[in-house]
C-alpha cells in the first residue's frame, strides 16, 4: 500500500507534469494563434506614374509599418534621371506617407535599408557626384520620412556598383561594392566601416587583375568574421563562377572558396545553426538554348552541400531568376522564404512575356513546404523580399504592361500570409495565386505544366473560346511537357483540377 505521504507525493508530481503539458500545450498554441491571426492582414499595394518605378528594398518598422526605398526615373538610367523614392505603408498596405530625394547631377540610388533604434533607418547607396565620380552614399531618417543626415564617401570611381551595407555586431556600419576606377577595365571590391553616426573608420580597396561583383555580405559571429559572396574570381580560379571570401574583422581577406553548387549570379546567404544558405541562379545550359533555374543550397561550413533544390521549368523557352537584390530570408517560426521570377525574358527589359512572382517556403532542412505562383497577366519581376514579423512574407515587385506602357514599369507590393495568400475584399484589383501554370506563353509546339509542390497531381484542360475541351491531360510530377503542334494558333483557356477544385487558370496563347 502506498503511503499518504507517497501518495500526496505521486499526486504532486503528476498534476507538475500535467501542469507543464498543459503550459507547453498552451504555448504552442498561443504562437501558433498569435501568427495565424496576424497572418490575416494581407494586402496588394500598386505604385504607378509615367516615370519607370521598381521597389529595391524594405524595413518594418516597431509599429508594424512598412518603409519602401525604390528607384525612379527615366529610362534608361544612362540618362542620369534616376532618384529615390520613399513609400510608407501601414500594416494594412494602405500609403501615409512619401519622399522623394532628387540628384540634380544625375542618379542617386539607395539599394539597403537597415533599421536602428528610435524608429530610425539608414540607407545605403550610391551618389553622382560628378560627371566621372560616383560616391558612396550613406543616410539617415526616421520613421516619418524625413532625412536626419547623410554623409557622401568619395571613391574615385566612374561607375559604383550596387552598394550595400549592414550593421555588425559591434554597431559599426559595412558597406560593400564594386567600382570602375577607369584606370583599369576592371571593377574592383571594396568595403569600408563607419560608425553609426557615419565617421569613417577604415576602407579597403581590393584591386585585382581579374573583374569581380558582391553580391552579399554577412557576419558570421560564431567565428569572429564576414563572409562575402561575390561574381568573378578574385586571385585565384576556384574553377566557379563566383566565390565566397572570408574576411575579417579588420577586412583583411583571409579565405578564398568556390561558390557551392556552381550558383551564379543573383547571390543571398543565410546563416543558420552551423549552416549556411545559399541562393543564386543554377545554370543548366548557356548560349543560344539558355536554361536557368533557381537554385538554393543547404552547405556546412566548410562549403560542403548537404541538399539543394531548384525551382522552374526545364525548359530553355521559360528561363527563372532569383529575387533581383534580396530573394531569401527566415522567418520567427523557423522557416525559409525564396523567391524570384519565372518566366523571364533573358533579353528585354520591357517585355510582352507574361510571367509570374514566384514564391516558395522551406523548412531548415530544405524541404520544399509550398510554392505559389503570382500574375500571370503581365511582365512582372520580383527585386526582393521580406519575412514579416507575423510570419509572413512582403514581396516587392515591378510590373509592366505592353499593352499601355512604354519604357516604364509599375510599383506592386505584396504582403501574403505563411501560406502565400492574400486575403480580404478591400483590396485594389486582386492578382491571380495559383498553385499550376502552363508556359512559356506565348507557345508552339508544346507547352509546359507546373506544379506546386503541394500539388502532386492534377488534371489539365485545355479548351477553345467556345468552350471545347482540346487537350485534357493527367498529372503527376513538378513538370510535364505537353505537345501542342496539333492544336491550331490561337488563344485558348486552360484549367487545372485537383479534388473537383480549380488550382490554376488563365489564358494561353498557341502561335
């Protein structure tokens, strides 16, 4: 027989235990409440004027709103017309307030935003300075847009690549690029540090015998050091195109590695616990029967490939490329958001094409959790994104429309949920969210059914504008190459099912 004692004892224990399932029940719940709830504020946000507008970078602020840095001006940019423009966005997408920083000596740029406390941002970017002189430039402003003060670095460069920085953890700023001296053919790197109130600490140039582009640059606290990804060959031939430099803490590079996987171009990089993440485009093939993907790279820290991952059609006629500036991020709930444009023209700006933002979400381990595909209606590129503080993502976007534009490109800001939708009815004029397309579109002789990962079957219809079915046809992997020769040229409505529901729709054009 148990004792009372022992018994009062037993009773203790387990209502500890139940206790503790209970609250660690209860917490779950309450984070997962807290980001589904959050999750229901999704909003589209379009941006249009007769000048050529593409949103480049973004910060949510301690309230929640939004700050959007974008370009804008006349195309093309050799024009020297391009200034910054300022969009501030409330949690539900709707505009309170912009800025417009104007160069009257020619383009100015801002290609990062980097919160810091107060309510306050700095930006980072390039200044024409002169009409042979590009200078770094490195400002400061709080959350209602007003400009606290800037600082212009010169360079002697003729041309500044995209200039970007970071606060370290030392609450210094690094800024990073490239730039043409003019002496050389070369673009050679370089990064300075500067204090928060913008004092120039140290700059180190890095010229080179060989021409190199950053891409992006982190710090890896764990080791004491940075990491910058980069396009060329910096010294060395790693036999890749592009490399990963170790630098230090007093930018001394001391390592020089091959970017894993072969990626090229279009460079992010996350770290996680003792990995890293690693995103640019996967080139299958080159020249005239071109075929990019976007590839994304689970590695250790010695550049070791644990898995990795494409996303796109195998198919030269529907080229992908990664988010322009950023296109990988992480979230609070442990996830991976990557992104980029599919269906890209590899050799117009402005485009009839009709392409679509797409957008998928990993766990740590790279496995593929969902994919969406976004448009569809008109050329659209995506220049970066973000993860938002609820688990969602914002996703900044250029839109053209041949049909009414000429030489310049819309503004489109997308905020969707941890499952890539946008909800609500009080948005402006929606987007099509699909989870199946068919491209390329225009096509020919055949066409190319995607997809998403959370769709592992479907069935495809194809009809004429009368309504008769022309093509149907069974799915059951990411990518299927239908042959269309038979079907006559002309516009036809496709459909995809999945368990009686529509998961994609739209038009496709037969040439």
């Amino acid at each position: 027989m148990i004792s009372a004692k022992m018994s009062l004892l037993f009773l203790t224990e387990k209502s500890m235990i139940l206790k503790i399932i209970i609250a660690s029940a209860f917490v779950v719940v309450l984070l997962f409440s807290l980001e589904t709830h959050s999750q229901q504020v999704t909003f589209l946000f379009r941006h249009g004027t007769y000048l050529d507008e593409m949103p480049i970078a973004a910060l949510e602020t301690t309230n929640g709103d939004y700050v959007v840095v974008a370009r804008q001006g006349i195309w093309p940019p050799s024009t020297n017309s391009y200034n910054v423009l300022f969009l501030k966005l409330d949690s539900n997408g709707d505009s309170t307030d912009s800025a417009i920083i104007p160069d009257p000596k020619g383009n100015c740029y801002i290609n990062s935003l980097i919160a810091d406390t107060g309510g306050q941002f700095f930006g980072v970017g390039t200044f024409r300075q002169s009409a042979t002189e590009m200078s770094i430039w490195l400002i400061k402003m709080d959350e209602n847009l007003n400009l606290l003060w800037e600082k212009v670095y010169q360079t002697n460069c003729e041309l500044l690549g995209t200039v970007q920085g970071f606060v370290n953890s030392f609450n210094e700023l690094i800024i990073y690029g490239d730039g043409y001296t003019g002496v050389s053919t070369y673009d050679d790197l370089f990064i300075l540090k500067v204090s928060e109130t913008g004092d120039s600490i140290t700059c180190n140039f890095y010229p080179d015998a060989a021409s190199e582009r950053t891409w992006i640059m982190v710090e890896n606290q764990n080791t004491g050091n940075y990491l910058l990804m980069i396009f060329g060959r910096y010294q060395i031939n790693t036999n890749s195109w592009g490399q990963i430099l170790t630098v230090e803490y007093d930018l001394n590079i001391t390592g020089i590695d091959a970017i894993p996987w072969n990626l090229f171009l279009y460079h992010n990089l996350i770290l996680l616990n003792g990995s890293l993440v690693l995103s640019g485009i996967k080139i299958i093939s080159q020249a005239s029967n071109a075929l990019n993907l976007l590839g994304i790279v689970l590695s250790d820290t010695s550049y070791v490939i644990q898995t990795a991952d494409t996303l796109g059609s195998m198919d030269p006629d529907t080229l992908s490329y990664p988010g322009y500036i950023s296109n990988l991020d992480t979230t609070i709930s442990h996830t991976l958001y990557y992104g980029g444009t599919f269906h890209q023209d590899n050799y117009l700006v402005f485009s009839y094409y009709d392409s679509w933002i797409l957008l998928a979400r990993y766990d740590y381990n790279l496995n593929l959790i969902w994919q969406k595909f976004y448009g569809g209606d008109l050329y659209y590129g995506l220049w970066g994104l973000r993860a938002t503080s609820d688990g969602g993502c914002l996703l900044l976007c250029s839109t053209f429309d041949d049909q009414v534009q000429t030489d310049e490109r819309d503004i489109l800001i997308m905020k969707v949920d941890s499952n890539g939708i946008i909800t609500g009815s009080d948005t402006p004029p929606g987007i099509r969210i699909q989870d199946a397309i068919l491209c390329p579109n225009p096509g020919d002789a055949y066409c190319v059914a995607i997809l998403a990962a959370q769709q592992p079957e479907a069935t495809l219809l194809i009809y004429d504008l009368s309504g008769r079915i022309m093509l149907e046809q069974q799915l059951n992997q990411y990518r299927t190459r239908i042959l269309t020769a038979e079907l006559p040229a002309g516009t036809y409505v496709y459909q995809f099912l999945s368990r009686e529901k529509i998961i994609g729709s739209g038009k496709w054009v037969k040439r």
